[in-house]
C-alpha cells in the first residue's frame, strides 16, 4: 500500500519471523518510514483505518473479529482472505452484525476474497 502511495500503512503479524521480514521488506522498498510493523502482542489501541485487509483462514478470523471491526474507521473498507467458499456466507453473517455491508466476494480454486463497507 506504501509503494503505491499510502501515507499510513500498519501490519501486524502473530510470528515474529514474519515481522522480520516484512520490515526487512519496507526497507528494500523504501518505505520504511510511512510503514509500521508491530507483532500482535504489541497492537493495542492502534487506532482505526480507512482500509483493514487479513489473509488468515476462518478460525482465526472469528477469533479476531471484533478487533478488526474496530480497526475499520466509519466509512471504511475490509478485505478479508483465507476463506472457503462455503464460508463466505458465516463470515458475512458476523460482518453484518458489527456494522458492515455492500458485500464484494470474488473467488479463486475455491478460495474467498470477501470485501465489505462499514457503515456504523
């Protein structure tokens, strides 16, 4: 997102290696600076976003739910992939009781992007 132009980019990731290496990988793409990487235990209270993307398989999503629905600013986007097809419709369920809708789902080999607004 930094690289093409995004003046406010957060990851956050639960293993420390890949906290390593994605801050390794601003680096290599010169944006070490707009570009901030925190391992999970260290997110807290890292304020809201006009976009939330997570890439983690369904169980782990229902875990964390809540917490990304906080992380989406009014007006907002979330982007969620890791999901099967036939778990689209749980997930947008959930969605839609903390405020979200206008749901987008694309698929691949059975694979979900499932992309949603939020409203409230």
């Amino acid at each position: 997102a930094a690289v093409k132009g995004a003046e406010e980019v957060v990851g956050v990731d639960v293993d420390p290696v890949s906290v390593s290496a994605a801050r390794r990988n601003t680096e290599l793409n010169h944006v070490q600076r707009s570009v901030n990487i925190l391992e999970s235990k260290d997110a807290k209270d890292i304020g809201t976003f006009d976009l939330v993307v997570a890439n983690i398989h369904m169980g782990v999503l229902l875990e964390i739910q809540d917490i990304l629905a906080d992380a989406v600013a009014p007006g907002g986007h979330l982007a969620l992939s890791g999901l099967l097809k036939e778990q689209a419709g749980r997930m947008q369920d959930e969605l839609l009781e903390r405020g979200f809708g206008n749901f987008e789902v694309s698929e691949d080999n059975g694979w979900i992007l499932l992309a949603a607004d939020k409203f409230s």
